[in-house]
C-alpha cells in the first residue's frame, strides 16, 4: 500500500520459478507449483486460491486506512489481476492494484512499482510506499521511493535498502505522512 505525501504475500519459491522459466507461469498456477517446491499439499495450495477472498486485514489496516482517505492509495502485488482485486477489496479502496501480471515482472524487481507510479503519473519523490516485506523495501527503494515498513514478524532488515520508518504494523504511519 501506498500513500502519496500532499499487495500480499508471494512465495519466494514461485518468484525464483517464474525467472528462471522460459514461458511464465500461468497467473494462478504459481502458488501451487510453489507450494509443492516447498512441501506442501498442492490441495492445500488449491483451498488457499479458493478461499483467497476471505482473507481479512491486520486489525491496525482498516482504522490506519480511514485516516488516508485524502491520499491516492494504491497497491502492488505479486498476486493475479483477479487475486490482487479480492485481496483489496478486503482492505479498503484504493486507486489502483498494480499486479505482477500486469506490469509483467514480480516484485522486487523495481518495474511494478514504477508501472504503479506510471499509472496514476505520481513522482517517486512524492510517494511513501508502505512495505509489508524486507523485500519491498529494497524493490520500492529501487523505484526511488522513501519505504515505511510495517516488519509485522520483526524479520532482519534487508541488506540492499533502508526504510525510513520501520514499525510492527501501520499505526506510526499517520505521523509519518503528518511530520
């Protein structure tokens, strides 16, 4: 997510598949093969896709996302066109979801976040991009924005990048945008 000053989750196992295949994955079939690559039952990936619109925010999202209303808002994922408008949807409204499918490369590679600020025609200097990963971090700092990162299960930062704000969740952000 991304608030301009004035996803969800991929597995690593299909970002590694999808760059070293010749043809790309069909956008739905990469959870699957990247379940099996790491273990687990490809019904389980299967019920996953299924259910993938009942997915709910974290608690802090939808009250730190009322506060955003008079930011352009917008989202880029590694999901489907399909899967990344069910995952929003849950979350609130926002003025695009950019997908991996879409800007054809998964992140971190730096190309969806630039097709995110192409699309809605934002200056990467004006944008704070919100990171729910270390990966976006380095892949949003490559698009050359500022990153605050909502590090939820307080993972090592990464070794490419720095945000300037990283927090357990969303509720500093509000300060952020306001200081």
């Amino acid at each position: 997510m991304v608030a301009v000053r004035g996803c969800r989750r991929r597995p690593r196992a299909g970002h590694a598949l999808a760059r070293r295949s010749a043809v790309a994955p069909s956008r739905e079939t990469v959870p699957s093969v990247a379940a099996g690559v790491v273990g687990i039952e490809r019904s389980k990936a299967d019920e996953l896709l299924a259910r993938w619109g009942e997915s709910a925010p974290w608690p802090d999202v939808p009250a730190v996302l009322a506060h955003l209303n008079s930011y352009t808002k917008f989202i880029v994922t590694n999901c489907s066109e399909r899967l990344g408008a069910l995952a929003a949807a849950r979350a609130g409204t926002f003025d695009l979801v950019m997908t991996a499918e879409r800007a054809g490369a998964y992140k971190p590679d730096p190309r969806p976040y630039r097709a995110a600020l192409d699309a809605l025609t934002l200056h990467r200097k004006r944008v704070l991009f919100v990171a729910g990963s270390a990966h976006d971090v380095g892949g949003a700092s490559r698009a050359g924005m500022d990153v605050y990162w909502a590090n939820r299960g307080r993972v090592p930062p990464p070794t490419d990048a720095k945000a300037i704000r990283e927090e357990e969740d969303l509720r500093g952000l509000p300060g952020v945008l306001e200081a």
